[in-house]
C-alpha cells in the first residue's frame, strides 16, 4: 500500500487563540461543562469574537449539544465528537474548516477526574453518577486491556534494551521542573531522582510518577481558517500537518512491537507532509501519559536509536535550567505535561505549542518561536501528531 | 450441552460477553482455552472477532489451544480492581503469552504456583485453571521450576 501524501490543507487552517482554566489534582467542586464553558468563553474572547462567529463546536466531554445550550451558542452548522486524544479533535476541526462545513470552530477539552481516578474522587457523590458504570460489575485484574497495556509495554521496554528505571524517572522529572515554570500546572513541587525512586509502585515496573496525574479543568481552542484568523486578535498558528496514525493489530496484548504500531506511521507520514522536522522545531511535545510513551516518542521520531531515549534526555539535560533543553535551545514539555501540568489528553500539550507560537508562554516562551511539533497518543489506536508553525 | 446466553453472562458478572466472545466463555466452563480460528485459511486471531482479519471469511471456529507459550509481557499490579481471592499485599501478575500455535497469537492472564521473582519475560509457560467466584479462569504455570 501507498502512503498518500495529499495534505491540501496545509497551512490553509489555524489555530486562532487557545485558553486554559489551569489544572487542580482535586475535585474542584465544578461540573465538567463548567470547565469546558469557562475555558470556552476565554479562548472566545481571546480572539476577539462573540458567540455568532461560532458555527462549528468540537469536543467530547461533555456532548456539543450540552455545551452548545449552556453557552447559548445560537447556530452550528457542524459539530464532531471525536475521540481522545486531543490531536483528533484539532485535526477533524482543521477537515471541516477546510472543507467548508463551517468557518469557525470552537475545540474543547475538559480534564475531570472520573470517580475511578482517586479515592477523594469517589467519595463525590456527583461525580460517582457523572462517572458511567461505576456501579456494575467490573472484570478481573488478568487483563492489559487499557492504560494497564503501556506498563505491559513498560516491561517489554525493559526487556529488549536493558534500561533501568532511571530511564522513565528522568521524562517524570524534567515534567515536573518545567511545571514549575507553569502557574497553571496541577504538580509544581521540585522531584527527586530519589523522590521518583522513592514513589509508591502502583502496577510494576510503573509507579506512581510514571503515570499522569487526574486533574479537573480545561482547555479550548479557536480553529478557523488562516484567512480569517489573520484578522482576529492574536498571531495565528498555522496547522502544517496532522495525522492519527494506527495500524492493525492494535489491541494492547496483540500489538506487534515498539517499532510496529500508530507511532511509526505518524512519524513517517508527518515527517514527509509537514515542511519541517525534529532539527528545525523550537519546541517539541512528545506525549507523557505514561513515561514509557515519553522514551518511544522520542526515539520513534529520530532523536536517537531505540532504547536510547533515556540516555538521550540525560544527555541534554541542562543542569544550570534543571531541565532538559535539546541542544541547549528545545525544551521538552515546557508546560510540565500531562505528568505534572496534568492529564489533559495533550489539549495541555497543544494548548501551550499555540502559546509558544504567539509569544503567550510567560516565564516559559521560547525566544521567537517559529515550530512546534506534537506527538501525541500511545502505541495501539490513539498515535497522533501535529506540526504547527507561525506565518 | 450449551447453556444459554442469559446463563453465561451470569457466570462471568463484568465480563464483556459479545456474540463474538461467547464461544470463549462457553469453552471457559468446559475448562478449555478456545481461540479463533478460520476455518478457510488456517490462521489464528485474538481477541475473538466476527470475521477473519486475514481472508474475510466468516467461517471461524472457536478452537482449543493446547496453552503452551512463552511470556511476552510481566508486570505486577499492586493495586487493581477488586476480583475474590486478590488481595495484591503480594503483587499480582499480570502476564500476555506468546502462544506457540502462531507467532504473534497472545493471551493475556496471570501466573499462578510461582514467585514473583521466577516470573519474568522469555519464560516458558503453560495452560492451567483456577476457579474465581465459582467460574473456571485459564491461567498458566511456569513449565519449569526456577531453581
């Protein structure tokens, strides 16, 4: 089979404006469209419009029919729901703006910690009837089957390159350092290598710190065309090229390997539509749900060998920064990450790569940022990436 | 002698029984580990699908495997979901087997009779059952003894 190289919407779309809530690692007494709502409204008013300019609504908690009546959003002509991560929902924005299904998309995410996250989060009554099926039947332990599968991939990790658990401990801390940077980040007390190695085993060989944190709050984004948005309040961030990448098989127990799932075919296709790669960005996004993730991101995508990735982080670990900065200059996961800014799905990790590229990251802005390239997802059916460039 | 499908989703309460599964489950109770397989091309696939993935037929048996393997993935959970008879004071483990009817055909259970130590990737295993909330679950024991 051929690869197709169509991307004809290339740099056609943008995204206008993004806005967060900020993240707390508690319940923070607010219903999961509150989130959505508020950071909706910020993002709308960021760029200088009003509820008529929306005509199209995309997200996946809660529905666009419930956002759309608790904004009093007057007329959609298109809505989507895809799935998470948040890549899916810029990208199938991007599609229909370019298809003309409507010219001005508001994308959400809102982060809400599910009654299953946390034992503080079950003893909310809201949110154990906000959280589905809590209350049937659940299968046994004998199973990979969701994020269980990226400590199964953890093992096989180990396994074929002989890495130590320092290796995932580094992708934690350098989270955590640059949340500190990042007044809107859930986790900004200074890690350890020792406090990592320290950390409560949740499913071995991950623990605690390897894994993201549930927070509550939200993000929102304005994607509209690169026309249009020239002509709104802020710099716009041209969409380069997107891709969701999976391949078959993909369940968690029957993916071929590390170097034969949706990570692969994001890097091979992003790679050849995007008009710029790993040696030519300002700030990378390699996802961090889990930090086994983190390390194949980044050797999928050509930083360095497999099983290298480890090395690789200590290698260009800035120790006058306390994080790491590729070749001095890229910061990995400035905004701390779904490990330490919070489990955001990569909405955090897309919202601040539009920040980079208007000159919005405060204390964390890259000296004129041009690039941002996102690589989001897992290994099984969620693999995505995104390029993202100024004008 | 099948029992109903009523009767099956009672036996597995949380399982997600499927008319794509069902099979599996029946074999379950019968104490054999069944996995599809085509009966056009001869090729195994996991978990149970309507079709199969290789040629498209629909003519697929739910076959018994003889449940010998090799450890592919280990991790061990010390926390999990409530299930009988796990406590996870000592960690629970967790492992997918390479089967040797195909490469690449996995199943995923836990281990049972050995120490977590013994329990490692490229480990030779195979089928056993125990019983959990009076339903038979397949699992595997390490062929040889670490010593």
């Amino acid at each position: 089979m051929t690869d197709s190289m169509r991307n004809t919407m290339k740099n056609h779309v943008a995204i206008a404006a993004a806005a967060t809530t900020g993240f707390v690692a508690k319940n923070s007494g607010r219903s999961q469209t509150s989130l959505a709502a508020q950071a909706a409204i910020d993002v709308i008013r960021a760029a200088g419009l009003s509820k008529n300019d929306i005509d199209g609504l995309c997200g996946s908690w809660p529905g666009t029919h419930e956002l759309q009546s608790a904004l009093g959003l007057p007329r959609l002509t298109w809505s989507g729901n895809p799935m998470i991560p948040i890549v899916d929902h810029i990208a199938t924005a991007a599609a229909a703006v370019h298809a003309g299904l409507c010219e001005t998309v508001l994308v959400y995410h809102a982060a809400y910690r599910a009654a299953w996250n946390t034992g503080s989060a079950l003893k909310d009554p809201f949110r154990r009837i906000a959280t589905p099926g809590l209350t049937e039947p659940q299968p046994g332990p004998d199973t990979m089957a969701a994020g269980v599968g990226y400590t199964g991939w953890a093992s096989r990790y180990i396994h074929e390159f002989g890495v130590k658990r320092e290796d995932f401990g580094i992708v934690a801390l350098n989270a955590r350092a640059n949340a500190a940077r990042n007044p809107h980040a859930a986790m900004r007390t200074p890690m350890t290598m020792d406090d990592y190695l320290n950390a409560r085993m949740i499913r071995e060989p991950l623990c605690l710190y390897d894994m993201d944190v549930a927070v509550d709050g939200g993000d929102a984004f304005i994607v509209t065309t690169a026309q249009r948005a020239r002509d709104l309040a802020l710099p716009p961030a041209l969409i380069n090229a997107a891709v969701l990448g999976q391949v078959a098989p993909n369940e968690e127990d029957q993916t071929v390997s590390l170097r034969a799932n949706g990570q692969q075919v994001v890097v091979d296709i992003l790679k050849a539509k995007s008009d710029f790669w790993i040696d030519d960005i300002d700030v990378y996004f390699p996802y961090d749900g889990f930090t086994p993730i983190t390390l194949n991101w980044i050797e999928n995508a050509g930083w360095c060998k497999p099983g290298e990735a480890g090395e690789f982080l200590r290698e260009h670990w800035d120790a006058d920064e306390g994080r790491v900065l590729i070749d001095g200059r890229i910061p990995v996961n400035p905004h701390g990450g779904s490990l330490s800014e919070g489990a955001t799905q990569a909405s955090g990790h897309i919202r601040e790569a539009v920040h980079q590229l208007q000159g919005l990251a405060g204390e964390r802005q890259v000296p004129n940022a041009q690039r941002a390239l996102i690589t989001a997802g897992g290994f099984f059916f969620n693999a995505q990436g995104l390029s993202l460039c100024t004008e | 002698m099948s029992i109903t499908d009523e009767a099956l989703v009672e036996r597995f309460p949380g399982q997600p029984i499927t008319h794509d599964n069902a099979e599996h489950y029946r074999g379950r109770l019968r104490r054999q580990l069944l996995m599809n397989r085509c009966a056009e091309c001869g090729r195994w696939h996991a978990p149970p699908r309507p079709v199969c993935p290789e040629c498209w037929s629909f003519d697929i048996e739910a076959t018994p495997v003889q449940g010998d393997g090799t450890i592919f993935m280990a991790i061990f959970l010390h926390q999990g979901p409530p299930a009988p008879g796990v406590d996870y004071a000592v960690p629970y483990p967790v492992v997918t087997v390479e089967l040797d009817e195909q490469p690449g055909l996995r199943f995923t259970s836990t281990v049972v009779g050995a120490d977590n130590d013994a329990i490692r990737i490229g480990k030779r295993v195979r089928l056993g059952w125990i019983d959990r909330a009076g339903a038979p679950v397949p699992v595997f024991e390490l062929t040889e003894v670490a010593l």
